[in-house]
C-alpha cells in the first residue's frame, strides 16, 4: 500500500464511524429495553452463583479494604 492507499483506508473508516454517530444519535433512550437489560442481568448473575443469595465473602472483603483506604484519604484531604 502505498500513502494514498492509506489515506483513502483511514477516510473510509472514519466516514463509517461517522455514519455510526449519525446512526446512534436519530436513536431515542428506551428505558424499557434499558430495564429489561438491566433487569436480565441481574437474573444471569444469579444464575452465575447457583441461585445462592449473598456476596462472595473474598471479594466482599477486598471491597472493604478498598472502602476503608478512601475513607483514610478522605479523612486526611478533609482536615
């Protein structure tokens, strides 16, 4: 290929992403399929664990060391 070649391949792409904009932008929110989705994940999630209700506990635990080491830094910006 040589730098035309080039050229005209990127203004290509850039013209289907513009063409993706213009696409995305004519679109109206759906808070309906928003909720569905939202909804279907949660249920998938779920399913992941084997119906089992909770938190993992490692995991839980991870999020309270990071939890606890904002609250220090928050401490220390507000004094």
């Amino acid at each position: 290929m040589d730098a035309t070649q080039v050229r005209r391949w990127i203004a290509g792409f850039e013209a289907a992403a513009e063409a993706d904009r213009q696409a995305l932008r004519s679109l109206r929110p759906d808070p309906a399929w928003s909720i569905g989705l939202s909804l279907s994940m949660i249920a998938a999630a779920h399913r992941a664990r084997g119906g089992r209700g909770g938190l993992d506990p490692w995991r839980e635990a991870d999020a309270e060391r990071v939890r606890a080491a904002w609250a220090r830094l928050r401490g220390r910006l507000c004094r």
